[in-house]
C-alpha cells in the first residue's frame, strides 16, 4: 500500500522532522504524531470493502468519540485548540501529497479534519512521551487528575505495546481513570490544557478540591 512506501527513506525523514517541528513547538504529543497516525488510516480505510467510507465508519473507531460529542461542544465551536486550523491544513496537505491521494475526492480536508478529531480525542500516550497509540479498549478510560492508572507506550516492543499499571489500590468495580494532561501543573494550566486539547473542562474530586480552596 502507498502509505507503507511513504514511511521509508527521505519521506520517513522529513514526517519525523515535523513530528519534532510539533513537539518543540509545545503542541500535544498526539497531534506531533497525526501525520503517521492518519497515513495509516487512510491506507485502512483505501483498503475497506466500504471505501470511500468516513473515518469512523472503519471497524476499529465506530464507537469512539469525536470533537462534537466532547461535554463542551462550545469549546470546539470557539476553535480554540492546541492544535491551529493551519496547521491541521498543512498537514492534510502533506499526507494528500506523500500517498497521492489529490486524485480521490473523499479525501478532502473535511476527511482529515474529522480524522484528527478522532485522533486528538482518541490516543492514549505514556508518561515516558516515547509514542502514542490508538487502542480499542483502552481509549474509553477517562481523565482524572487523581488517576488510579498509569499508562506506558513502548514504541519498541512488538506490537506497540501499551501497559496499564495501577498507581494505588483500586476497588472491585470501581472506575478505572489515566491523566491526559501534567499532574505537576496547577488547577488553570490543567484545564486549560484538556480544553485546548479534548474540549472538555475538568472537574474531577482533585479539580473541585482546588478550585473550593481557590
């Protein structure tokens, strides 16, 4: 498939530039992945009996959510996202030109931007920031500031192995919650960050706690 030719040689170079370009420029890890990330969907979704068919109509994320199914759909309707609307453009344009893809007109910006909704909402990333990934179950544990799991991507395992290690004693059938965002930053950096990045506004017992004590 085109997508697996376009993740070898100058091309493989030139996406990791921009996935570091991404990273020090202080967007979300997961968005610094997304033109790998949608490079391989795509080629799922070229290769479905379905095709063209819409990111969340592949078998693997019917049941994710999506930006317009967030608590806050306000947050996305003020566009204020970590991630810019140009930049998501310009990586649309990267990925239709590295797979060829001007040609098929579902794959229009439309597409993409759908797709990285569903990435930005979707990926889970270890503290150890080595990658990111997509899982079918684990993608449906939410946020807490106060998680009882800690999650850890080993990019070199086989597989992309991503382990769930419990951070405290949990109880039979309690809820199971891993952060999406820094632990250490104080009660506005952290809402502000979830809300750039997942559009929602956290309000977890340690969120609640704190802004009582505000």
């Amino acid at each position: 498939a085109s997508y697996h030719r376009a993740q070898c040689g100058e091309v493989a170079a030139g996406i990791d530039d921009y996935r570091k370009h991404c990273h020090e420029a202080g967007y979300p890890l997961e968005s610094g992945y997304a033109v790998l990330m949608a490079m391989r969907i795509a080629g799922m979704a070229m290769q479905h009996p379905a095709f063209p068919c819409d990111p969340h109509e592949l078998p693997p994320f019917k049941h994710m959510g999506h930006m317009l199914t967030t608590p806050d759909p306000e947050l996305v309707a003020d566009g204020n996202l970590a991630f810019p609307f140009e930049n998501r453009w310009a990586q649309w344009n990267m990925i239709r030109q590295i797979l060829k893809l001007n040609h098929i007109p579902c794959f229009d910006f439309g597409w993409y931007d759908r797709l990285w909704g569903l990435m930005a909402n979707n990926v889970i990333g270890g503290a150890d920031n080595v990658g990111v990934s997509i899982m079918r179950l684990g993608t449906f544990i939410n946020h807490s500031c106060e998680p009882n799991l800690s999650p850890c991507v080993n990019a070199k395992a086989s597989g992309h192995l991503v382990t769930f290690t419990a951070a405290r004693a949990i109880e039979e059938g309690e809820e199971l919650f891993i952060t999406y965002t820094s632990l250490q930053a104080p009660l506005d950096e952290r809402r502000l960050a979830l809300q750039e990045q997942y559009c929602f506004t956290c309000r977890c017992p340690r969120c609640a706690r704190e802004e009582a004590a505000a």
